[in-house]
C-alpha cells in the first residue's frame, strides 16, 4: 500500500493532467461536479497536503492550467510556499469569533521592521476563493508575500464557514466579524485600524466586494464576535474575478450551469437560485452599490469559463454610476486566475500603494494580454 500511494504522488507531481493518454485523464474523474476545477475535496486523500502547491493562484480550485503545470515544474521546492522569513512574524489560527471553529479563524503576519512613512503600516487582508465549498486560508500566504515583505504593509489571511457547514450569509457574517476583530486588535499588533484593504480571488472576490459595498448595511453585519461596536468598513477592494450578480450569472457562457442545485452559487444560498431570487439579490454585490461605497480594483480575463468576465464590467458601471472610484482591469484571453501576469501585480501594487500609502500614482482602466 505504502509504494501505490508513493508511485501515485509521485506520478502527481510529474503529469497531473496526461493530455497524451486521454483514458487516464485524471482531472476529468476527479472533476466530479464537472465545475472546470478541482476543489481540496475533489483530490484523492493522499494528493490533498500538495493542494496549496498546485493552486497557484491561491483561489481555492486547481485549474486546468494549473493542473498542466504541475507536469512541466521541476524541483517543486518543498517548504518554499509556505516557509516565513525571519524578517516578518506570523501569528497561526487566530479565533476572531470565540467559539472555536478552525474555520471562523484569520493567520497574521507582521513585518519586524515596518517602513510605514505614515508611522504604522496599513493592513492587507486577503479572503480565499473555492466556490465558497473549498479553499483555505492557509493559500493567501504567497499572494500577501510580496508586500510584508517590503515592510510597507502588516497582512492577513481570513477563513470562514464553507456551505458544507452553513450557508448565506454566514460566509459575509464571518468575513466581517474578521474586520471588526482585526481592527479591534490594530493596536496590540501595531498595524493602522484605519488603512485596511481587502483583497480575494473568485469566491473571495465575491466576497469583498460585498464588504466593500455593504459598509453600514445591518442586516448583512450579523451578530458574531466580540466587538460589534467596530466597523467592518475597508478602505479598499482588490476584486480578481469574483461573481457579482448571481441570478445572471448564466447569461453568458460558462462551464456552468450555475442556476442548477448543485452549482456553487445554489449550494451558497441553500437553494437552486431561480426559486430564491431575493436571497440570491441578497448575496450578490451589484444589489448593495451606494456612492458611499470603498474605491475598487477590479481584475478579471476575457476568456474566464467559470466567472463570466461581464460580471465585472456591470459591476465596474454600477459603481461608477454613484460616483465610487472604480478600475477594472481587463486581461485579454486570461482564464480563471490563468494569464495573468506581470502587469496585474503591478496594478495592484500601484492601487494599493495609492489607497493606503498616500502614493499620488494610481492605476486606470486598461485591457492587458494575458500573460503581459
């Protein structure tokens, strides 16, 4: 048994995805709810420890594209993705609700030396993807890397309940009560309370669009933690491709079909969407758009076969109608989180080092190649 678990992990990480041989296609057995991706779930037991390896973009579903680079990767580098350099501190596990659910739990991550002009550095919070059924904090690490860094910025990365455990809006309920824990304790970790960004991919793109548009709005605050007298507010959202009206969702191509029971958006409200619209109105972002809302950047690729790509161009008008700054970053022929390249981590470097360094450059609407 030992040596069939060692020779199938081993033919993991050397052709994940044998595009040769079609009859051992194995991302397509393992695709079992045929979304496109893989979730941690998905995975055979002994593959799911490498899932954070293989998701490279950190929004909690292994993608085709990931799935093939898998074989072309030499030398993984085994501890590099989750190693901490000595330069920045992390605290593991933080309950930010009190009951002890490893779900309802954020990681932190310090600079030891802050090089903040403004005195403390601002904090960057990123909230993971996974269809709202997958994904772990634990994958935000190599997107926040980069800016602990640099010092210029403390990070964190925040779980929540999945809809195996509970469903909308929990998932909004957790991600706020995050913010409201985070700022309580800006001052014991010494980052700013009052420059907090949010940033997430997919799922988690969904997510803090709604904390960027649902500032204020009591019924989507719910009642958990200890510091409900803290605002949830954020100063800023880094959308990447997160859906935001879910009822037409399926008015554009997708692999799928994302009014039927079973899809992610269903399984997020309970119920097949089209016999629940207000709860489906509810969660989605577009629903909740004031002109009091936090500026946006939103990325997201023309050939994304998950997401539509015009859910962020309805969601970019929207905004801009009531007047909120919003970019939206278009990459032309990028996937799910796949092309996207050079060019978008400059954006949002540029954007964050606007909204939360008081940089005078910042980032206008523009359409890049995938891969550029």
């Amino acid at each position: 048994m030992r040596v069939w678990v060692f020779v199938f992990f081993f033919s993991f990480l050397v052709d994940f995805s044998n595009a040769q041989r079609p009859e051992v296609n194995r991302f397509e057995k393992w695709d079992r709810d045929k979304s496109g991706g893989l979730s941690r779930d998905e995975l055979p037991e002994p593959l799911r420890k490498n899932f954070d390896r293989v998701d490279r973009n950190g929004d909690g579903v292994i993608s085709r594209e990931e799935d093939a680079a898998v074989g072309q990767r030499r030398n993984p580098g085994k501890g590099q993705r989750t190693s901490i350099p000595p330069s920045i501190e992390a605290l593991k596990n933080l309950d930010y609700v009190g009951t002890g659910n490893p779900r309802q739990a954020l990681d932190l991550y310090l600079p030891k030396k802050a090089e903040s002009a403004e005195g403390k550095p601002p904090l960057l919070v990123f909230i993971h993807g996974g269809g709202w059924r997958a994904g772990a904090k634990e994958s935000g690490w190599n997107r926040i890397r980069p800016f602990v860094e640099s010092g210029k910025y403390a990070a964190a990365s925040v779980g929540y309940r999945l809809t195996d455990e509970a469903i909308w809006p929990a998932q909004i309920h957790d991600c706020k009560a995050a913010i409201r824990w985070l700022r309580a304790h800006a001052e014991k970790y010494g980052y700013d309370a009052d420059r907090i960004a949010v940033w997430g991919t997919s799922a988690g793109g969904h997510l803090v669009a709604m904390l960027g548009v649902s500032g204020g709005v009591e019924e989507l605050e719910g009642g958990i933690g200890d510091h409900l007298e803290v605002s949830s507010e954020v100063t800023c959202v880094v959308n990447f491709f997160g859906p935001s009206e879910l009822l037409t969702m399926n008015d554009h191509p997708s692999r799928i079909d994302h009014l039927a029971p079973d899809s992610p958006e269903s399984r997020l409200v309970g119920a097949p969407l089209p016999t629940v619209p207000e709860k489906a109105a509810n969660a989605s972002p577009i629903t909740w758009v004031s002109k009091e809302d936090a500026p946006s950047l939103i990325v997201h690729g023309t050939k994304d076969e998950l997401v539509p790509y015009p859910q962020s161009v309805e969601l970019e008008k929207q905004l801009e109608e009531v007047g909120v700054n919003t970019i939206l970053l278009t990459v032309d022929g990028g996937g799910h989180g796949g092309g996207f390249g050079p060019a978008v981590s400059q954006a949002v470097e540029t954007f964050l080092s606007h909204h939360l360094l008081g940089a005078e450059k910042t980032v206008e609407d523009a359409t890049v190649a995938a891969g550029e």
